[in-house]
C-alpha cells in the first residue's frame, strides 16, 4: 500500500469514513481525520477509535482501502 493513497484518504476534503483492509482478515475503520495519524516513517499508521482503543498498523500488511458511504442514506436503498 502507498502512502499516497492513504495520505490521499485522510486528506480529502470533505472526509469520506474509510476502512483499512488488512492481511489477516482484519478490518479498521477510520471515523474521522482527527482520528488518524501516519507516522514520520511513513510506514506505519495509528488509528484511534471512539471506544479509546488504538490500532497500529504496519502500511505493508494492508492490502485494500474501502471508502464507506457517509451521505443520509449511507447504507440504505432507495425504494423505486
């Protein structure tokens, strides 16, 4: 995984709530801006979540980035 495309993610304006996808199988999701930092490295990230825990993560062990829908209707389907 590049850092531009993460740095790309956390940078858009307006946020878009993103999910990191990671080797194991694991899930992160990232709520907000504010609540993700990347390291000077560049290789690794920190992602804060409400409940106070925190997930480190090594940029390598990512495999895909998934951008959640955020809108009113994120997650609902319009009836036709």
């Amino acid at each position: 995984m590049t850092t531009d495309r993460i740095r790309g993610l956390y940078q858009a304006r307006p946020f878009q709530p993103f999910t990191v996808h990671l080797a194991d199988g694991r899930q992160v999701p990232v709520v907000h801006h504010e609540f993700m930092m990347l390291a000077p490295s560049e290789r690794t990230i920190i992602v804060q979540q409400p409940d106070d825990t925190m997930n480190i993560i090594d940029l390598l062990l990512v495999t895909d980035l998934e951008i959640r829908p955020n809108g009113p209707m994120a997650g609902k389907r319009r009836r036709r």
